[in-house]
C-alpha cells in the first residue's frame, strides 16, 4: 500500500484544525478544569512543536501555495508557505511549545466558563497569528489579523470585573484597529484599483508603482504595522496591556505577536513592494533609534514587573525596526552583503526575543502565583524559595542582557558589525547618521544590560522586604518544564550561531537575492564578512569560561587552608538595620530618572523629616499620554457631544433633517 504523501502546508492546516478542535473542546469540557489544563493546553503545545518542525524542513524548499474552499464566491482564502513565513513560524511554534506546556500548569488555579473561555480563545489566538504568516492574500491577510487581535483582546481582558483592565483592553483594541485600517489602506494602494482579482499577493507583486504610490503604501505599512508592534508613538497599549494580561498571554503577545507585525513590515517592503528609496529606510532607521532609548529609559524607572518588560519590548522592538531600516539603506545601495548581515541581525533578534522574553514573562507568572504581587519593591530574597524560577529566569536575563555565549550576544553583535563595517555611503547625511545610529544602539544595549540587573537583583536577591513572602513556593513541573524548554533555546541558539544563520541564508535570498554565506564556512566561528575583520566563537568563549572556573577551584582547593571565620557584615556603623532598608526598584531606577529627567513626568511624595510613618512615592508618566493622546481624547468626546446634540429622541425633529436633507440634494445635485 503506497504511504499517503501530505505537503508541509497540508500539516500545516491539520494544525490549524487541531488548535481550533481543542479550543472547542475546551468550551465544551468547562467543568473539568483538569482535563483543560492537564490534556488540552499539552496537546495545544505538542501542536506547535509539529508546526516549528514541519516550518523548519520546509525553509529552504520552494514556496508552496494552496486555494482554500473557504472565503466569497469570487474572494476565496489564498495560502502560501515561503521562506519568510516558514521562519516565523518556527519562531511562532518554539516559543508557544514552551508557554503552552506552563500554561497547562499556570491555570490550574482557575476553573468553569472563565478557564473555557480562555482555552478558546488561547487557541484561536494561536490560529489568527499562523494565518497571518501563511496569508497570500489581502483578504486572508485581514481576516486573520482580526482574528488575531480579537482573540488577544478577549485574553487581556480575561479579569474584565477590574476597571484598570477593561481599560487597558479598550486601549488595545482601539489603537489596534487605527493599525488595521492603515494596512488595509496599505493593500489597497498596491492594488492599484485593478479589479477584484488584484487583491492577491502575487497580483502585487506584478503590480508597477509610481515612486509616490509605494512610497504611500510603505508608510500606511509602517504605521500599521508599527501600531501593533508598540513603535513611538503607538505604543501606549503595550504597557498598559501586558500588565492586564495572563502571564502565558503576555508571553505570547510580546513574544510572538509583536513579530507578526515585524513579519508584515518585512514583506510589504522587500517582497510585495518591488523597488524600496533611501529615505524609507532612514526613516525607519530614525523611528527604531527613539523608539529603542525611550523603551529602555522608560524600563529602568518601572517598578512593576510586567511594567518593565512590557517597557523592555518596546526597546528591542526599536532594535528590530533598526535593523529593517539598515537593511533597506544598504539594498537600496547596491551593498548586498551588508544588507544580508543587517536582515540577518533582525531575524535572528526576532527568534531571541521571542525565547527569553517568553521565558521571562512566564517567570513573572510564577512570581505572581507565589507572591500576589507585581510591584518589586514588596519583593527579595525569593533566590531562597523559587531556586528553579531563580536559576531559569538567570538565563533570560542574562540572554536579554546580551551577555555571552547566549543568543542576545549574537544578534546584537551582529546588528552592531552591520554598523561598524558599513563603508561610505553616496549620502553624506547618512554616513553622518550611521557613526551616531552605533552609539546609541550601544547606550542602549548597556542600559539593557542595567535594567535586568535591577529586575533580577531586587527580586531574587537580598533579604525578603515582605514577611508574606516566607510562604512563597516554588514553580510547578508543568510550569518548570515550559521555562526550561525556553532557556534551552536561549542556549542552543547562543552557541550554534553558524547553524542559525547558515538557515537564515533562506530568507535572505528570498528578499535580497543575497546572503551572508560565508558565515557558515567554519562551523567553529561565526564571521560576517571574514575571519580577519571580526570573528566570534561562542564554543572557545564557553570553553574558556569553563576553563577558568575550573582553574579557580583548583587553586582554592590547592592554597585554602581549611579555617573558617563568620562574623556579621558591616552595618555602616547603624546596627539596627531592616531588609526594607536594600536598594529599591525605585532608587536602583534613580540616576536614569536624574538623567532623563526632561523626558519624564514625575510626581513625588516626600514625607517630611518628622513624620512618624513616613512614605516615599515616585511616578514617572509618559509626557506623550498627556501631549498627544489626551488631546485626541478631548477632541473626541467634544465631537461625540456635538453629534448627540442631534439625537432628542423625537420624531419630528428626525423628519425635519430628512426633510431638509432632500432639499439640500435636489439643489446642488
């Protein structure tokens, strides 16, 4: 009997049918919780590791296309799986394989219509964002951003009896649709007016636009895309709707989601869009820069743990919008060597962003369940109840820092040799931009690197602040293993950077007709252009970093004498000192505010030196909340005024517009 042959799309769309099935069946199975958490969300993930691997065989394949049965009579559902698309969706099925696994432990504590519910919606929500990724079509496209944002809505909303949270829902879905109409005016621009049959991707692709009309359409992109994303200054949802939100959906939002719109970014310029300009690429250039510095300043001054990563994402959503940015200068400019470096600097940004980041937001899940606390000042010591969290979250925290060998080392590494390797330009005002556009990816990368010092040292560190947190438990096996899986793969893709990139050669031939493959040549090293001009090995770095911990108890072992002494630490000459004196979320934040302090709007609350309960509060707000979206606010509810002042509920008066309507039309038409 000759063996069924199934294309990787084919398994693809089982995929999508089994995630759809388990959401459905957890609707169905509501009053066993066990069965949701224990069967369901597992399944879920067992899912997406076929939907990683099947996307992993099939990236150096040539793209396959599929019609569905599925949409209008004269509008139905186009599929593709290319290159691009396959890359995100091994990004999109390793970094939910993990989170799915901790949310089958994560939601054990809930149950009845609120856990089905959330199983539904967590599922389809898995669904909308393969969609989007396998959209070849304006419509699919659409349908299934929708889908998407819809779905994540209901998720961050899951507490909707909160005020603050149905707030921040409405947030979200408001600034998402603003986004989702500038996409779709976006294909319309590139559809050119040609007909019903032209919303296809491949019709624009053949499309020929005037340098004004894709210019157009590359600026309704950037705006749509970069509302979903969380680029300045649409991010005002971000850190308002990740606290709101589960920390399984967190994960998955900053994680994943946020790449879709990078996805979209990425082929709307180099693939639907058959010429990019200069300008488009320094504007996106400019826009990542701020957008990365005030995602970071903002980070080191939160004292909310959601906060900061929340604020955390923005920043390294402005790293991968610089790197598009570079990628389209440098193709633009024949230089396709770089730009294959620069386009694989945010590919692999992209993938490290989605493990460590999921790897910590599902850690301050576990955090949350132990403590019922969000905010770090009522925090420390937990290293001494949660050593698994502690020792997992260590390594997202040190990848996020991009601290070698883990994989945040190799990307920024290699966004900042794009930088540094960059000859002269035929633009004078961009090489003037580029020297600056290094120092402040470097500034912020360092304050990166000071933020998670902040995150982990006040939380794990030090003496607990709160007697409450003697009681704190550790994470639970469903939720270590899911943790695990990701700080696995922070691991592996630090240490086999020649690997990762030799396969993200497939999407930059795909886009530029160029690659970096001589990176691969050496398995050992990892070098951009060559050996003589940078190289780095990760294997000789872990090795040598091995070596000489090993060296160092061989010497202690040899010279140490055996005596022991313990005495008490210094106390600064006050020995009545208390674990809520340590270093706070808020004074470790201090000297940015100090610094920053103009682009901040603080509010203080300082006790006087003779009150007998003193309390310090700080606030730092975001000046554009007040400058740009209050305003609007104001604007709006004016408007909303006016328009009610038509509606009186009375007959007569809605006869008499009509009357007077007619009137208006027989005159001037």
């Amino acid at each position: 009997m000759n063996a069924v042959n199934v294309s990787p799309l084919e398994l693809l769309d089982g995929v999508i049918l089994i995630w759809i099935l388990l959401g459905l069946a957890g609707l169905a199975l509501q009053r066993s919780s066990r069965f949701i958490t224990g069967i369901i969300f597992p399944l879920g993930a067992f899912a997406s590791l076929v939907l990683a691997v099947t996307a992993f065989l099939s990236l150096g394949a040539a793209p396959e296309t599929q019609v569905l049965l599925l949409g209008l009579p004269d509008l139905p559902f186009h599929l593709r799986l290319d290159a691009l698309s396959a890359f995100f969706l091994i990004l999109l099925g390793g970094a939910s394989f993990g989170v799915s696994i901790y949310a089958g432990g994560y939601f054990r504590s809930m149950e009845g219509q609120t856990l089905a519910l959330l199983c539904l919606q967590y599922h389809l929500f898995l669904v909308g964002m393969t969609l989007v990724l396998l959209a070849d079509d304006a419509y699919m496209f659409m349908v299934a951003w929708e889908t998407m944002a819809l779905a994540s809505y209901f998720l961050v909303t899951t507490d909707h009896a909160i005020p603050d949270i149905r707030k921040a829902g409405y947030l979200y879905l408001l600034i998402a649709h603003v986004g989702a109409i500038a996409i779709l005016l976006s294909f319309g621009v590139m559809q050119g007016g040609n007909g019903i049959g032209a919303y296809t991707f491949d019709a624009m692709r053949a499309a020929e636009l005037t340098p004004f009309w894709s210019s157009a359409a590359f600026l309704l992109a950037l705006f749509g895309f970069g509302a979903k994303a969380g680029v300045l200054p649409m991010h005002m949802w971000l850190p308002e709707a990740h606290p709101a939100a589960p920390s399984p959906v967190s994960a998955l939002m900053s994680g994943v989601m946020l790449k879709t719109a990078i996805y979209g970014i990425l082929r709307v310029t180099f693939d639907l869009l058959g010429t990019q300009q200069w300008w488009w690429g320094v504007l996106a250039l400019a826009l990542g820069l701020i957008t990365a510095v005030f995602g970071v300043m903002f980070a080191a001054v939160q004292g909310d743990m959601k906060r900061l990563l929340a604020y955390s994402s923005i920043e390294n959503i402005g790293l991968l919008l610089v790197g598009i940015g570079l990628t389209i200068v440098f193709h633009v400019y024949g230089k396709d060597a770089l730009a294959a470096l620069a386009l694989t600097a945010t590919l692999y940004h992209s993938l490290n962003h989605a493990m460590f980041k999921s790897l910590l937001f599902i850690g301050t899940g576990s955090i949350l369940h132990a403590t019922g606390a969000r905010n770090m000042g009522r925090m420390g010591g937990l290293i001494h109840r949660m050593p698994w969290a502690a020792a997992l979250m260590l390594v997202g925290v040190l990848a996020i820092s991009g601290l070698p060998p883990l994989n945040g080392f190799v990307s920024d590494w290699l966004l900042l040799q794009a930088f540094l390797l960059s000859p002269g330009l035929p633009n004078s005002y961009i090489n003037m931009l580029v020297p600056v556009a290094a120092a402040v990816i470097a500034l912020a990368a360092a304050l990166a690197a000071y933020v998670m010092v902040k995150f982990y040292g006040v939380i794990f560190l030090g003496q607990p602040r709160e007697p409450e947190l003697e009681h704190a438990h550790d994470a639970g096996a469903w939720e270590r293993a899911g943790m695990g899986w990701l700080a696995l793969a922070c691991v592996a893709l630090g240490l086999a950077p020649v690997f990762v990139v030799g396969q993200l050669d497939y999407v930059s031939q795909m886009l530029l007709g160029a690659q970096l493959g001589n990176a691969a040549d050496n398995w050992v090293f990892l070098a951009p252009v060559d050996t003589e001009r940078a190289s780095y090995s990760p294997l000789y770095f872990l090795l040598a970093v091995l070596g000489v911990m090993l060296l160092t108890t061989l010497l202690v072992r040899r010279f140490y004498h055996g005596r022991l002494r313990r005495s008490a630490p210094w106390d600064c000459g006050f020995p009545a000192q208390t674990a809520r004196m340590q270093d706070t979320a808020e004074g470790f934040g201090q000297p940015i505010r100090r610094i920053f302090e103009p682009f901040f709007l603080i509010e203080r609350e300082v006790p006087s030196p003779f009150d007998t309960h003193p309390r310090y509060h700080g606030q730092s707000d975001d000046r554009l909340w007040f400058l740009l979206y209050q305003p609007i606010k104001r604007i709006t509810e004016k408007m909303s005024s006016w328009a009610g002042l038509l509606q009186h509920g009375r007959i007569h008066l809605y006869l008499t517009y009509t009357f007077v309507t007619l009137i208006v039309l027989l005159v001037f038409v």
